[in-house]
C-alpha cells in the first residue's frame, strides 16, 4: 500500500486529486528541509496549508 493509499483510507472526505498534490508538495517539503532551505520548505508547507483548508472545512 502507498502513502497515498493510506491518507487516502485516512482522510476519505479528501478527494484523490487533492491527496495526490499533497503527497507531491510534502515530498518536497522533506526534500528541501534536508537539504538547508527552510524559507522553502516553509512556503511549501503553507502551499499545503492552502490545498487542504477548503476540503477540511467543509
């Protein structure tokens, strides 16, 4: 089973397209936080912020 299967089982009111996008920018967030950019990291990590709050809103 992927990471997105399993946040997908997790967060069903999640639509996929929307799982898949933050599987995509959390990847990066990991990524660019390993490598020392942290100010990058952190708006990736707003663009997550930004994805999710319409659908967890509702």
């Amino acid at each position: 089973m992927t990471r997105v299967d399993d946040l997908q089982k997790k967060y069903p009111m999640i639509p996929q397209d929307i799982v898949l996008k933050w599987e995509f920018v959390s990847h990066g967030v990991r990524d660019r936080a390993q490598g020392g950019h942290i100010e990058k990291a952190l708006r990736d990590e707003q663009r997550i912020v930004t994805l999710l709050a319409p659908v967890l809103d509702q």
